[in-house]
C-alpha cells in the first residue's frame, strides 16, 4: 500500500525508461522489492513511472542488465525542498521569525472584554480583574485557572452573583451575572381597563375593580371592561384596575404567493478546505486553490488545543462547502394556497400578540392571475383585549350625591 507522506518525506523523481524490455525490468524490480508506481506508456518504447530516489539507486544494474536506459524528468519531495530552500536561506529564516514571533504576540492578552453588567460599573470590573492580573499586556502562561480567577472576583465584586472568565486567544472575556434587587412594587395610579378592539367578549375575570360588561356581549373601542371605581354610592373608591378580558376579534387578511418558487439544490461540486489558524489570523493550507461558488452552503469545524484552562493561539480549521444552484419550482394553486393560509395566521397571531388563540377562519374569496393566487381569509381569533386608561376622580360628598 502506498504512504503519500513517507514518499514526499523520503523524495522521489519521475523518470523516462526507454527500451523494448521495460516489463523484465519492472518484473524484476518487484522482485526486489522496488517501488514504482504512476506506471504510463508515452510511445513506443518509452514509459513513465515514479519511484523512491533510493530505489532509483538499486534500479540501475537492472537497467544494464535489461538494456533499458532511464532519464530524470522532474523531482518532488522533502529533500529537493531543502535544497531549493537552502538557496533561500533569508527567506526561510524570515519565515521562522514571522511565525515565532506571531506566536509571541497571541501569547499575550492584548483586550479584556465586559460584558452582562446593567448597574454596575465595567470600569469596577475592569480594576478588579487587573487585581488578579487579568490585564492587557499581561503573559497568558501566568495566568492562574479560570476557576481560580472566578472565585477571587467574585470576592471582589460583591454585587455579582457569578463572574465567568472565558480565555479566547488574546481576548479575555469577563462575563458578569449581577445580583437581581428585590423588585419594590410600584405606586399604581387609579385607572380602568377598557377595550383595545371591537369584539365580544368571551371571558371575564376581574381582580381588583368592578366588571362593566359581560359575557357574549359585543364591546366598542374604548368601553370600560373593569371599572377602576368601586363601592356604592354614599362611600366610593379608586383604584387600579386589574384582571384578564377575552374577547373574540375579527380580522381579514390579503395574502399572495407566487405559483414559481426559487428553490436551491447542491450540484455536487464541492470543497474542502484547511486553514492554519494563528491567534486571530487564518492560513490556508490546503488546496492552494480555491473554488469560486456563485451559491454555496458552507459548513465550519475548528480544532483549537486547550490544557489546564491555557488556550493554544495555534489551531485548525475545516470548512466543507457545498455548490448548489437555484432552480425554479411551479407550485399547485392548491399548494400556494395552503402556503397562504399559513403565512396569514402567523400574521394575524403576531398582530393580536401573545395568548391569542385563532378561533376559526374562512377563506373568502380566491384569486389566480399574473402567475400569483391572492386570497382573502376571515379569522376569528381569542385575544386579551383590555388596556390601562388612566382615570381622573374627585371622591363626592354627601351633598353632592343629595343625601345627608
């Protein structure tokens, strides 16, 4: 079995055998436990292969004894490298330096991130961690365990609840949790609950006020639904009003789909790719080409060595992408219209928000022209209808109200 990797290690040539007894010598050659390999006939009595340039050494009494005669035709592999390499000293030595010293340079925090804080200061949190050393310009190898860094923190940073410490090259990230105040509940004005919609109301339960309407009862824009004042008539009160209020809403939707839809499908053709990664800069490595898509989808892996909580600046990355194309796709007016309907309920729910619930719906009307269906869809739908409407009250005296 070949090894694609010993070969390019140990070098190899391609050469030119000219001769009428190329089969003896290649019989002969396996014998002795010669590799060749890349065997194609180029006329006659020519014939190209590849082989070792160790065992191109061991081919030539072969080549005496069989009356064939060979040329070097072209060279590859680690040796010839080296050679053409050594040529380019300056080169190669600026090459090592480059990557030394990039290497250097990822080894250093050169920004320190915060970030979840509402009331606390990010300059606090900044002073604390540079307490512990976590600072810019600081050497990433004497950094203590990112679960030691946590605890001293967290000690240092009484309004937090947990402090995260997350290593990602020559970024450190500082990821704080603070600690939720009891909530004071706030004074409350007195008001109603009034009606949002036109609708009829399906479910009334009123908390604190005094309901105004009943079930099945059809309720205007504006009508109170829970009156913010209650008692009786000699001793009377304000208050904010609270509860929950149903009401079943009616809305007509307009929707169109187009009977032609533009889909995308994969070729075939594809790529894979390798990248060297150094700190935040990416190398690729191989192919030394790289395929143009006009569309494409691609899919991501990295692999980047982490021990004892230190993060290596140098890692890998795959990316595997996938050619597609688009194609035109005729859809049924039966289809489009199924498309239609349900981009009109997710319409209609997010426009009666959250809770609400379609009762029923009913397609009204049905159109097809110009390559598109139009529908018009009636929906009932369950929603909370009540909205807060302040309230402006004198309390009456009793002479006011005629009464002693």
């Amino acid at each position: 079995m070949r090894n694609g990797l010993k070969e390019w290690i140990d070098g190899h040539v391609t050469i030119t055998v000219r001769g009428k007894r190329f089969e003896r010598l290649l019989n002969m050659a396996v014998r002795d436990g010669i590799r060749i390999w890349n065997i194609r006939r180029v006329g006659e009595e020519l014939t190209r292969c590849d082989i070792v340039i160790r065992d191109y050494f061991r081919l030539r009494p072969l080549l005496r004894e069989t009356g064939c005669r060979a040329h070097v035709d072209s060279r590859g592999g680690l040796p010839f490298w080296l050679i053409r390499l050594r040529r380019r000293l300056g080169l190669a030595i600026g090459a090592v330096l480059f990557f030394l010293g990039l290497y250097m340079l990822s080894s250093f925090v050169w920004t320190v991130e915060v970030s979840g804080t509402r009331h606390m200061d990010p300059q606090k949190v900044l002073k604390a961690a540079e307490q512990i050393g976590i600072k810019e310009g600081a050497w990433k190898v004497k950094l203590k365990e990112p679960l030691t860094m946590q605890k001293e923190l967290m000690s240092l940073l009484p309004e937090a609840t947990w402090v995260g410490v997350d290593i990602q090259g020559t970024r450190v990230l500082l990821q704080v949790v603070e600690k939720d105040a009891p909530v004071k509940p706030q004074p409350t004005s007195p008001r109603h609950l009034v009606a949002k919609k036109r609708a009829v109301i399906t479910k009334i339960l009123p908390e604190v006020g005094k309901s105004q309407v009943t079930v099945n009862q059809l309720v205007e824009k504006g009508q109170v639904l829970i009156s913010g004042i209650i008692g009786n008539e000699t001793r009377q009160q304000a208050v904010s009003a609270r509860g929950t209020v149903k009401g079943e809403v009616w809305y007509v939707s307009e929707v169109s789909v187009p009977l032609t839809q533009t889909m995308y499908r994969l070729t075939g053709e594809q790529q894979e790719r390798q990248y060297l990664l150094l700190g935040s800069y990416a190398v690729q490595v191989w192919p030394l080409n790289k395929l143009t898509f006009g569309h494409a989808e691609e899919t991501e892996s990295r692999f980047v060595p982490s021990f004892s909580g230190y993060t290596s600046p140098v890692g890998w990355k795959t990316i595997h992408a996938m050619e597609t194309e688009p194609v035109q796709k005729k859809i049924t007016v039966q289809e489009a219209t199924e498309t239609a309907k349900r981009f009109a309920r997710e319409d209609i729910l997010r426009k009666a928000g959250k809770d609400a619930v379609i009762a029923d719906e009913k397609v009204l009307h049905v159109t097809s022209e110009n390559g598109k269906v139009y529908l018009s869809i009636h929906f009932s739908v369950i929603e909370d209808i009540a909205v807060e409407q302040p309230l402006t009250w004198v309390p009456q005296t009793p002479a006011e109200t005629g009464k002693p």
